[in-house]
C-alpha cells in the first residue's frame, strides 16, 4: 500500500475484482439515472392511452421527474458526508430500482406521477455520488480515464435514451422502458454493498433547513415556468408571472441566507475556485446543447424528412459513437496536453456542427446527419473529460462530492432552460415566419391562378387553401428549425471565452495539482 495513498483510493481495494466492481456499480447507477431522462420520451403517447391522460397531463411524467431530481440534487454533498457515501449511494440505488418497478407497474396517472417523483429523488444523487466516489478512488494524474467512464454514462444516456426506449416500446410495451432498470440496479446494489470501502461521516452535522427549503422552492417554481410557459405564452400568463416571482424571491432568499449563515448546506468557499466556476458555466452550456438538440432532432427527421421512429432513433446513435470514441483517448490527453486546447478544439466542433445544421432542409442527405452527428458527440466529448479534470484539479478534497452536486445541478437547470428556451423560440418562429409567407398567398397574386395546376393552390379554393396553407406551415418550420440550430450556435459561443478564463493545472505525483499561472 502507498504510503501517500488517500483515505478510500484505489490502493485500499484488495483485488481488482473489487475495484472495478465498485466502480461498475456506481457506473450503472448513473447510466441508469441519465436514460431515464430522455427513455420515456418516446413512450409518452402509448402511456397516455394506458393511464387515461391527456397530452398536457402525459408531460407530468417528465416534469415531475425533473423536479424532484433538481430538488434533491442540491443536499447530496451534506447527505452523504453525514451519513456516508456507501450507505447513501446503497439507498438512492435500492430506491430507484424499486420505484423504477413501481413506475412499470402503475395503473392511474396519479400513481405514474407520485413515482416517477419517487425515482426522482433517489436517483438525484446517483450521478454526484458515483462521480465523488471515482474522485476519492485516483490522485488526480489517474483520473482521465476515470473520468471518461464516467462521462460515457452521462453523456451517452440522454442520446441513446430515445433509440432504447422506442426499441423497447416497438418490440415489448411501455412499461419495460422502466423495468429495463430492475437487473442493472439489482447488481449494483449488490456490487456497492459487497466491495465499497464506506468512507468518514459527520455525525455532529445539522441540515440547513432553512437553505435546503429556499433551493428547492426556486427550483420547482423554475422547472414548472419552464414547462408550462411555452403552451400559458409565457409572460401572458399570471400563473407564469407568479412562479418567476416565487422563483426570484427564493433564489434571493438562499444566496443572502448561504453568504451570511454560520453553516449553510452549500459551502459559500467553493465558489472561490476559479476553475470550479468555470466548469459550472461549461456544464451549464452543455446541458442546454445536449438535451436541446436531442429533442429538436428527433420530430425534425420524422415529421419534416419522413423518416420513421426507428430509422430516426439509428440516425440518433452515430452521436452518441462520437462522444464514446473522444472520450476514450480525451483523458490520457488531457494529462499530457493542454486540456483548455482540447475544450477548445471539442467547443469548435461543437459550433461548427450547430452552424452545418442550420442549413439543413427536409431532404438532407442521410450520410450528412451521420457525420455531423458524429462530429457534435466527438466535440462534446472533447469538452467533458477535459472539463472535468480541470474543474475538480484545484477543488479542496472535502468539497468533491458538494462540487459534484453542483455541476450536475447545472447540467439539469441547462437542460431544462435550453430546451424551453429553443421550443419558444421555434413556436415564435414559426408563427412569425408563417404569418410572413403567408402574404405571398392572397387571391392578388396571379401565379396562383393562371392555370390548372396553380389553382391545387388557390386561396379562393377551399381545397386550394387548405393546400396552401399546407405548403406555407412546412416551409416555415423548416425555417423556424434553422433559427433554433443558429440560435444554439451563437449560445455556444461564449464557451471560448469560460474555457480561457481557466487557470491551467499541471498534474504531478502528488494529490493536488500544481496551477500554472499564465503572464
């Protein structure tokens, strides 16, 4: 055993047999919680027949689950060193698992909703906890490929969630989109609670009730503004009016109450780690690129190119081979290069991928979607792993799990924004670009009537009108779905600057990484 070897790192584990179990199990615990996401997405219109609901009640499924997950994402860092990692991360596994089974088997929306908050809250700690565990497992030169492993989980679930989901949709019922998690959660919680080295706790901590209350209040009103703005016009709405002032007042009451509180649950001191920030920033970008794009795509290729579930779930897949094959070699480069060169080279590929979208019309060709497809995940890949290292090389050992807490909070409040966000701007868009083109269509305009075939699109035909009408509403989404993808692309461009804004970190033999400060 190393002499330098910290408490609970690889070096405590007796065989390699219990290492990679242990990180395995704490690998499956986050790939599951990163499908359940976006898998169900598909099922929605088959669970709305099943449970009776209809089409703005269906989306409490999702939302619900959104929630109760950004809620419980905050206290991970205060819960697990009170209670200690291995018993938390045994009961968020156990949890999830059962309510994974319980969401299968329900029988009234109601019951789908109460579990699906359920699964929620226990699978909100599955991706900070698991990526807490892998930090305290390596010294900082070992975790690149630590790290990638780990980021295969959280990036490749939402991609490759809808291309299972409708698989297992088609081919079984909706109901195995959750039990599909009962083996894996199954052999988790046995891998954890055989292999995992239990680490310190806290006993004399109090939870900050006051704080925890004031996060999840702003939280729950943010994600409920967010889902229901697009369909009340947003700001129209009184409802939408209220939650963005309970959200605002909240979000003022935790930042006055962490600044002067004696022990808040999230340590005010994090923030002062430059490159922690940043990689908030990053991780908040990603979010929105990631999970907006993977809902933007899909109707895009079904309803405008006419490609089927299963052919746009396939074009979905070459994505997330992408981010697999970065993140392969991004870790072991990371080390040896600049990671901020890398973040750049991942975040132009990104853009550049954004930027080729936006010119894309129903007819694109198939090998084009696979290779930008490929390109994007590449470039995400790029940014994650070298994110990641960067981020948590300079954060203080006992602030690990409260910082991976953080980053994955703002992964799901990006997610969240950004696909409000592009779904406003495409409902705008196509309304502004239609009433625009629909000038063109008036009974004035002698092109629509000088002959037998321009009258299939009269206006002063019924049949003509309806024809017209047709034509008009296809072109501007087309339209309005090149503005979402430019729209993504000028959002991603200020990632160059956050990347720079890090202090590079130069990894040696010790624990913590020296920092390279740049004249």
């Amino acid at each position: 055993m190393s002499a330098h070897a910290a408490p609970y790192s690889a070096e405590h584990y007796d065989s390699k047999v219990a290492l990679w179990a242990v990180l395995m199990g704490s690998m499956a615990g986050v790939l599951m919680q990163a499908l359940d996401t976006t898998i169900a997405n598909v099922a929605l219109p088959y669970m709305q027949g099943s449970l009776s609901a209809s089409r703005d009640q269906i989306t409490w499924v999702l939302t619900s689950y959104i929630v109760a997950a950004a809620i419980m994402t905050a206290p991970v860092g205060w819960i697990a060193a009170r209670f200690g990692k291995k018993n938390f991360l045994l009961i968020s596994l156990s949890g999830f698992t059962i309510t994974s089974m319980m969401c299968g088997a329900a029988q009234t929306l109601d019951q789908m909703i109460l579990f699906r908050l359920a699964q929620g809250a226990f699978g909100a700690a599955l991706g900070p906890l698991s990526q807490a565990v892998m930090l305290d497992m390596y010294p900082p030169q070992k975790r690149g490929n630590i790290m990638a492993i780990w980021g295969m989980g959280v990036m490749l679930g939402p991609i490759l969630g809808p291309t299972l989901g409708g698989y297992l949709t088609d081919t079984y019922n909706w109901r195995w989109v959750f039990y599909v998690n009962v083996p894996f959660g199954i052999a988790a919680v046995t891998a954890i609670f055989i292999f995992f080295k239990d680490t310190a706790r806290d006993t004399t901590l109090r939870f900050d009730w006051f704080g925890f209350a004031a996060l999840g209040i702003c939280l729950a009103s943010l994600q409920l503004m967010l889902d229901r703005g697009t369909d009340k016009d947003w700001f129209g709405s009184t409802e939408i009016v209220l939650e963005a002032a309970v959200a605002g007042t909240a979000f003022y009451l935790f930042i006055v109450h962490m600044l002067t509180a004696p022990k808040p649950f999230i340590p005010p001191k994090i923030f002062a780690d430059r490159n922690f920030l940043s990689g908030m920033v990053l991780m908040f970008v990603l979010g929105a690129v990631l999970l907006a794009s993977s809902a933007l795509l899909p109707p895009y290729l079904q309803d405008l190119s006419g490609y089927t579930v299963t052919d746009t779930g396939l074009l979905m897949v070459p994505r997330g081979f992408g981010t697999m094959m970065a993140m392969l070699f991004a870790g072991r480069m990371a080390l040896r290069f600049d990671p901020r060169m890398m973040m750049t080279f991942g975040a132009a590929l990104m853009s550049w991928s954004l930027w080729n979208m936006s010119s894309w019309t129903p007819d694109i060709n198939v090998w084009t979607i696979i290779n930008v497809g490929f390109v994007q995940g590449f470039g995400m890949g790029f940014v994650f792993v070298p994110m990641n290292l960067v981020a948590f090389a300079t954060l203080a050992p006992q602030f690990r799990t409260d910082g991976a807490g953080l980053t994955n909070l703002m992964r799901n409040i990006g997610s969240a924004i950004g696909v409000s966000v592009t779904t406003t701007v495409l409902a705008y868009s196509v309304q502004m670009i239609h009433s625009q083109l629909s000038r063109y269509g008036s009974q004035f305009n002698r092109a629509l009537g000088v002959n037998a075939q321009s009258l299939m699109m009269s206006p002063q035909i019924p049949f003509g009108l309806q024809n017209l009408n047709g034509l008009i509403e296809t072109r501007a989404e087309v339209q309005a779905y090149a503005n979402d993808f430019l729209f993504m692309f000028y959002i991603s461009l200020p990632t160059f600057l956050v990347i720079w804004m890090m202090k590079k970190p130069v990894f040696s033999a010790g624990e913590a990484p020296k920092i390279e400060v740049m004249e």
